[in-house]
C-alpha cells in the first residue's frame, strides 16, 4: 500500500483505487503479487487526523476477506467507496 503522498499540493484528501486482472511483483510482507494497489493523497493539514483515521478504515476493510473478495470483483464504483467506508465488526 505505498505510495502515500503527503503534501500542501494535494487539494482534497484523498484515495485512488485501481485493481489488476494480472498480478503486480510488489515489495508485500508475505513475498505474494498483488492485484490491489492503493494510493493516498493527503493535505498536508490532515497527516495525524483524517490521514490515520483512512488508513485504519482501509486496513480494516482490507483484513476482512468477504469485503477483499467483493473488492477484486465488483465493478461498480460506488460499491468500492461503500466496501471500503464500512465498518468491520
């Protein structure tokens, strides 16, 4: 999940989604490609609130394997924003 741009240049904060039918070789934890990338582009106003708060948001939603398999299939965009902002229990 990395980049993640912090600067005054950024207008909104903000988070781009982008998904790979093929797998990317990425710098992962577990040595495994990826088809998830991640990139968020934060104010530099918002780097130790809203900035923390996406990042476990995402993390969560990312962790919950019913939300990642819908995430690698829907093509819906409003359907990734909706995955993405709920709440895990």
């Amino acid at each position: 999940m990395h980049p993640h741009g912090k600067s005054d240049a950024v207008a909104v904060t903000s988070i781009a989604f982008g998904r790979t039918s093929h797998a990317l070789d990425w710098e992962t934890i577990d040595g495994k490609p990826v088809h998830v990338v991640l990139l968020f582009a934060v104010r530099n106003v918002d780097t130790t609130t809203l900035h923390l708060k996406l990042l476990a948001q995402v993390a969560i939603a990312l962790a919950d394997d019913t939300i990642f398999e819908k995430l690698l299939k829907t093509k819906d965009k409003q359907e990734v924003i909706r995955l993405l902002a709920q709440r895990v229990e």
